[in-house]
C-alpha cells in the first residue's frame, strides 16, 4: 500500500511538473521580432546564481535598460535549471541541452540573435564595479545591436557616448 501511495505521489509531481514546463521556440521569436521590426535577446540563468540575481535586479530592473529593451527588442529569459524545452533551428532540446549546444553553458548569459536566427553578439557573466558599469555596458550592446552596426564592426571597436542616466 505504501508503495502504491509513494508511486501515486510520484507520478503526480512529475505530472505536475511537466505542466509547468514549455516550449521556448527560438526560431519563432526571430520571426516575431523580424515582423516587429525588432532584434531578440535571450537571456540564458538559472537558479540560485548570485550573479544572474544581479543581473536580473540591476541590469535588467534599470529604467532606462528596461525601456530601451521593450522598445526594440523581443525579450526571452530562460532558466536553464527548469524544464523547458527549447527549439532552435528546428531542433528540439532542453534549455540545459540548448546552452551546451551553442556553446555558452556559463550564467548568465545575453545572446542577441538576427533576424536570420544567427547569433550576433554574446556577453558571458555578469561584471560588477568594473570602469563600465554592467548596467552600461548592456545599454551599449543593446545599442549595437537595434542599430545593426554589428554588420558593419566588432563590438569591441563600437564607439558609443552614453547620453542617458543609468
């Protein structure tokens, strides 16, 4: 009887818990923000990790970041530690397989894709106290994207006078 309720218990958690999961397709929100004439930006965390927590209430919570992000910018997060599944290019994986698949398994993790579903630009980790706040430095590659100069230069070359109190 015991093992009866302890399966019954089981089987209804793991039910439970694949309610809550969903698919994130990847490929139709590159489709979305193409006709929205947008960029999408993914944000890969996951559970208990101090610096996408920083990431989250400080970058991500900042006015101006926040505004400029809905403006242009389709708006993906997904926490590699839940069980999503994710569609990328017609192939079906977890957000964890999805991660590894790319090649940025580190959190957190900002990918900016093209309308073409190519990744164009990824910054890896969260920096804290560095000479370009985080909270800048993202407004700036935020910029870089929504204004295509990624076609033309590397990030790393990109000259941007931030104008805006962050």
């Amino acid at each position: 009887m015991i093992k009866k309720v302890l399966l019954s218990t089981l089987l209804l958690v793991t039910f439970q818990f694949n309610l809550d999961a969903k698919d994130i397709n990847i490929d139709t929100l590159v489709q979305q923000a193409s006709k929205e004439k947008k960029h999408l930006f993914v944000w890969l965390h996951k559970t208990d990790c101090g610096y996408c927590e920083n990431m989250r209430e400080f970058t991500l919570q900042n006015d101006v970041v926040k505004a400029y992000l809905k403006k242009h910018f389709i708006d993906q997060h997904i926490n590699v530690y839940k069980d999503d599944d994710v569609i990328y290019k017609g192939l079906k994986t977890t957000a964890r397989a999805f991660a590894k698949r790319i090649g940025y398994d580190f959190y957190p993790t900002s990918l900016f894709f093209d309308n073409d579903a190519n990744i164009v630009l990824v910054d890896v980790g969260y920096m804290d106290g560095s000479k370009l706040s985080h909270e800048a430095k993202f407004y700036k590659m935020l910029h870089f994207i929504d204004t295509e100069k990624y076609k033309k230069i590397d990030f790393d070359e990109y000259q941007f006078e931030l104008d805006e109190e962050l």
